[in-house]
C-alpha cells in the first residue's frame, strides 16, 4: 500500500507515511489557530516509526505547551515556512501531520471511532462542530490521562448555536 504523502508550500520538504494514521485530532484551540492562521487544525496522528522525510530537511521550533507545561516541535520548511508536522516531548512514538500539507486530503476520513473534535470552546464563531463525531469542549483527556466526557451532535452545527453544559 502506498500510504500518505504530503509536502510544504514550494515543495522542498516533502514526507511519507507507511499505513494510516492510527486517529484525526480536529483542534479549534488557540494554539492551533496560530500556528496554522486559521481556525482549526486538522491532524492525523500515526506512529513515528511510520513517518519518513522524502525530500529536503525541515527546520522546527519548540513551544513549551502553557496546559501541560511539555515541549511540542514544530517541523516547518525554511525556505516556505510551512508547518509539515509537530513532534512531542510527552509522545516520543507519534508524530502529528499538519493534515493541509496530505498531497490527497481526501484520503484522510472522519471516522467517528477514530477522530475527535476538540477544544470547541475555543473555536472562532462560525466553526462547524460535526455531526457523528465526538466532540470536547476542551482537552480529549484530563492530566491524569483519563477521557473527557465527550458529546456527539445529530446534525452539524455552528458553533455559536452550542451551549455548553453546566
Ligand atoms: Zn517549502
Ligand atoms: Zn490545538
């Protein structure tokens, strides 16, 4: 099977994926708007094992994360300066794709048992939080690795139209 491929802007970093990424990460927080301007990161996660560059080097950049206080990288082009994928301190064995650079989107599904929504409440007016799919108002997970309570919509809805509970 061919797996995934994507690349930066201009083409000089290019990478390829074995396999398919083990889950999807929609993430509407602040952190993901600003790295990638808009106002939500798509992000397929899969094993680093999988992952392997297939042209050029990318450079990267640490954020130290404010929830979890843990290093996240981000592996950027220096001649574009697009963000390609990030790498984590907490998650040594799994890389995150920035899910706009796949050469093919498509082939990247939202399949309600392995992608999740997530950080909702942070999400700009006029995101769409999808029907089907479970969606958090905040984290996925709590610090102490357990889940959130996770709610899933009939309908796809604005996000201006959702009330939070409690
Ligand atoms: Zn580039
Ligand atoms: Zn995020």
């Amino acid at each position: 099977m061919a797996g995934l491929t994507g690349r930066c802007l201009c083409g000089a970093v290019a990478y390829g994926l074995t396999g398919k990424p083990a889950r999807t990460t929609i993430c509407c927080c602040r952190f993901c708007q600003r790295a990638t301007g808009g106002a939500q990161l798509i992000l397929p996660v899969a094993p680093m094992s999988d992952f392997h560059l297939t042209r050029g080097g990318a450079a990267s950049y640490t954020h130290v994360s404010e929830g979890s206080g843990k290093a996240v990288h981000l592996h950027f082009c220096r001649d574009c300066s697009t963000r390609l994928y990030m790498t984590y301190a907490r998650w040594p064995d799994m890389v995150g794709l920035f899910g706009g650079t796949l050469d093919n989107p498509t082939v990247v599904r939202f399949d309600p048992t392995t992608t999740k929504q997530i950080f909702v409440s942070s999400a700009r007016p006029g995101t769409v939080v999808l029907a089907t799919i479970p969606a958090c108002w905040d984290h996925a997970a709590r610090r102490d690795g357990q889940p959130e309570q996770a709610f899933i919509l009939d309908r796809s809805t604005v996000v201006d139209e959702l009330e939070r509970p409690g």
